[in-house]
C-alpha cells in the first residue's frame, strides 16, 4: 500500500485502487501550504472526529471529487445539511464492507464537536481489512486498554497514531498503544503543527527502536510505501 502524508493527521493511503483520504486539514495548515487541495483525489474520506484540524477541507474536497464520507452518525448528519450527501454513517464496534475490503470503527477517547459549535458525537478509530493488507487509524484519543481488542480483528501490518502529546498520546503512550495492537510499524501524526503538540522528532524515532519497533515520519506531500 502507499501512503502520502499531507500534514497534521491528513493522509491517503491507496488500496485496491481505490483512494481513502483521512481527516483533512490542508489548506489551514501553516506547514501544509505547499499543497493544493484541488490535486489532491480522493474515493474516499474518512473522519475519525468534528475538530477543525480534522475536518476543515472535507467539505471541499468531497464536493470537488465526489468521494464517499465516512463518520459517526452526528458528522453524517452535519454533513448532509452542509451539501454534502455521499456519505456513510458509522458507530463505535460497527463494521462494513466497502469495495476495497472491511472497516471496523473502534473506540477513541477523545472529544468531538463541530466548526459551527454543534455536537460531534463520539470520536472515532477505524481498522482497516483487505486483500491488500490490514491497518489501524487510531484518530486523535490516549492510551486506552480497548487497544488490546484489535488484535482479535486483524494483524496488523502498520498503524497510524497520535504522538504530540497534550491532546493525545505521547511517544511513550503510542509505544505501549503499538504493543497492545501487535504492531512493530507506526506512523506518527498530530505532532509539530502548533505549539502545544512540537516534539523532539529524533527522539521520538529513538524511542520506538529502543522498544523494537519503527516509527515513520513522512514528510508533508511524501508518499512512502508501507
């Protein structure tokens, strides 16, 4: 599978084909201001919760491309009084099979409310089943002993997770979080965008070799295969 990292907690990651594009905040993003939102497709999108710095361009982007919008029932909701009518509502332990394989929402703890202020419903993680392997997008939440469900549902072949810290886990909670998955490869997001969430990056990588695992940190606009 390839993933492109597009800043904060926004990336792609392209399976069977199809395009999936998780919480995008993009053209908001001081750091992510070499990337145009207009080149970015989308058959997707995914929203693992209501904050701004997770939903600001899905709108937008659903418009001009159309994809499916995946959320819990309250953003699906908010979404099709926003214009946007392609979506999928999902809630916590549900699952469904999309054309590129099976999605499982998992339990986040976190908090979710809108841009206009209205409820957000429950945060959201998502585990990702297919043909061309299996994936965890924790979204923002901490270190919670739900983590250790996932795998009775999937082996994992790598994860997406929170390490800034303030709001979410830190390096040294996403290193126990990547033990309670069994998963040795992590992709780190909700870092360095603004001051409550900078870390020391090297680190943070030290970190995760010293436990036996490997910490990736793509580049805004890289995509690496994984």
């Amino acid at each position: 599978m390839k993933l492109s990292f597009y800043g904060h907690s926004c990336f792609s990651v392209e399976i069977m084909g199809k395009k999936i594009l998780f919480d995008p905040f993009i053209s908001y993003n001081e750091l992510a201001s070499a990337i145009d939102i207009n080149g970015i497709e989308a058959d997707y999108i995914f929203l693992s919760h209501g904050h701004a710095d997770h939903i600001a361009d899905a709108i937008a982007i659903a418009n001009r491309t159309g994809a499916k919008v995946v959320a819990n029932w309250e953003i699906h909701e908010w979404l099709n009084k926003q214009g946007i009518q392609n979506t999928h509502p999902m809630n916590t332990g549900g699952k469904w099979t999309f054309d590129f394989g099976t999605v499982k929402a998992v339990v986040a703890q976190h908090s979710s409310g809108l841009p206009d202020g209205s409820y957000g419903g429950n945060p959201l993680g998502f585990v990702f089943m297919s043909e061309a392997g299996n994936f965890y997008y924790s979204g923002d939440t901490g270190l919670t002993l739900d983590m250790q469900l996932i795998p009775i549902w999937a082996k994992l072949n790598f994860a997406i997770l929170p390490i800034g810290d303030n709001f979410t886990m830190d390096v040294s909670d996403a290193i126990k979080c990547a033990e309670f998955i069994d998963c040795k490869k992590i992709v780190g997001v909700h870092y360095n965008t603004f001051g409550f969430i900078k870390i020391d990056t090297e680190a943070a990588q030290s970190a995760f070799k010293s436990a036996g695992k490997s910490l990736l940190l793509p580049g805004i606009g890289e995509t690496v295969e994984i």
